[in-house]
C-alpha cells in the first residue's frame, strides 16, 4: 500500500527476478523507489575452457536457448 509508512530491504535478487520469470505479481522498476545503495560487488562468470561460451553474447544465447526455469 502506498501510504508512505513502508520501508524495504531488499537485495539484488528483486532486481532480477524480471528477466527470471514470464510474469510477477510486481513491476520492480514501477513499485519499487530506491532510496539508498548498501553497497556494491564485482560479479564473475566463468567458464570451462571446453565450453563453447568465450563472450557474454554467447552466454545470453545460451541461456535463451536453454532456460532452467519454466516461469
């Protein structure tokens, strides 16, 4: 509810929840208003070397290919 007196902690798993699943009871850039950064973080993805991934356009085709959740 949209009554002023709601405070939030959330972490970076709300944010990507939308690219996740094919349909959410929320909107997280039209619900949600940021009003402070925690912190930050690097973040790696890596590969075997005998994996056909070299790029992360190759790894977005390939996760769109083969998608692990049936949202």
């Amino acid at each position: 509810m949209a009554d002023g007196s709601t405070l939030l902690l959330i972490s970076n798993g709300t944010a990507v929840t939308a690219n996740l699943f094919k349909k959410l009871p929320f909107d997280v850039l039209r619900d949600f208003t940021p009003i402070s950064t925690l912190g930050f973080f690097d973040l790696a993805i890596l590969t075997s070397g005998a994996s056909s991934i070299n790029s992360r356009p190759d790894l977005l085709a390939d996760a769109k290919a083969n998608p692990l959740c049936a949202a």
